[in-house]
C-alpha cells in the first residue's frame, strides 16, 4: 500500500479549498484503487459535495478526480479515487 498524508487542494466548478489529505492506494484487487479523506482547514460544509466529482491536486503535481462518497458540515469528505492516484 502507498499513502499520503499532507497539503491538498480540492477543486469544485472551479473554486480550489485547501485541504489536508489522509489517502492511501490500494492493490488488493485486480485493479489500483486510491480513496481517503479530506478535511478542510477552514471548517467548510461538504455534505453538498456528495455524489459529485472533485479533482484532488497536491503540491507535487499530481491531480486525480475524485468522488465525493460522504461529506460533513463540519469539513470532513471520504472520496473515492477516479484513475490513477495522484501520488
């Protein structure tokens, strides 16, 4: 398994949140899978974001979309990652 923990930002129609990352890939299966959680710095609602698609970008470069499979009012989300992992 790789992980990440660390600076993220999240971007939504356009509009990038800081973030910080706990992701981690997983190659179990037949296929790379890659998910977490995202928690904003600011306290942010993301209960809004369920269901829809995110990109992930980190400080290295690396962007990935993401769904969005929970997220709280307080400024929490579990995503589940689309392609390949963005680390």
């Amino acid at each position: 398994m790789r992980n990440y923990e660390g600076p993220a930002l999240m971007v939504f129609e356009g509009v990038e949140t800081e973030m910080m990352a706990d992701l981690t890939v997983d190659r179990s299966g037949e296929q790379e899978e890659w998910g977490g959680t995202l928690e904003a710095q600011a306290g942010q609602d993301l209960e809004g974001l369920v269901e829809h698609t995110v990109m992930v970008r980190l400080p290295n470069g690396g962007e990935s979309e993401a769904l969005v499979g929970w997220g709280s009012k307080e400024g929490s989300a579990r995503i589940i990652g689309n392609g390949a992992a963005p680390f």
